[in-house]
C-alpha cells in the first residue's frame, strides 16, 4: 500500500486576488505585459464601467499602474 500523495488541490492558502471594485483576476494581471499598457488598463476600465460592474469608481488594474493618481475625492472633514 502506498501511502497517499498530498494534491495542490488542497492548498487554499494561495486563494486568487480579485479586484474589489469589478471583480476581476487580478493575480494574472500583475505578471502579464498590460499591467504596464495604460491603453489597456483604462480600455479595460472602460469597459467594466458600460458593464456596471463597479461598486467603487476605480479599478483596480489602474490603481496598480498609476498608484499616484487620486481616486476619487478625499476624504477632508471640515472643522
Ligand atoms: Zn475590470
Ligand atoms: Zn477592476
């Protein structure tokens, strides 16, 4: 009798990462060659924004190439 093999099905520690606003993969994305094309990101960003998928105002995809701009308006409490 052999003794059982352990499968990688049983390794949910590395669980996929998904953009929190439109619910795509994200975790191909950051090794893929659109993660650096603009164009793409915001095509794609366009496109996730007709579909209605967003609950935030950002993907995620263009917080990952352009982490300085701003994403939507701040939060300043006025005192
Ligand atoms: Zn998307
Ligand atoms: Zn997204």
């Amino acid at each position: 009798m052999k003794k059982p093999i352990p499968t990688s099905h049983e390794s949910i520690q590395d669980k996929p990462i998904y953009c929190t606003e439109c619910g795509d993969k994200l975790e191909d994305f950051c090794f893929s060659e659109d993660a650096k094309n603009l164009e793409v990101i915001r095509k794609h960003h366009e496109v996730c924004k007709k579909v209605k998928r967003f609950k935030g105002d950002q993907c995620s995809r263009l917080f990952i190439a352009e982490p300085t701009e701003p994403i939507g308006p701040t939060d300043v409490e006025d005192q």
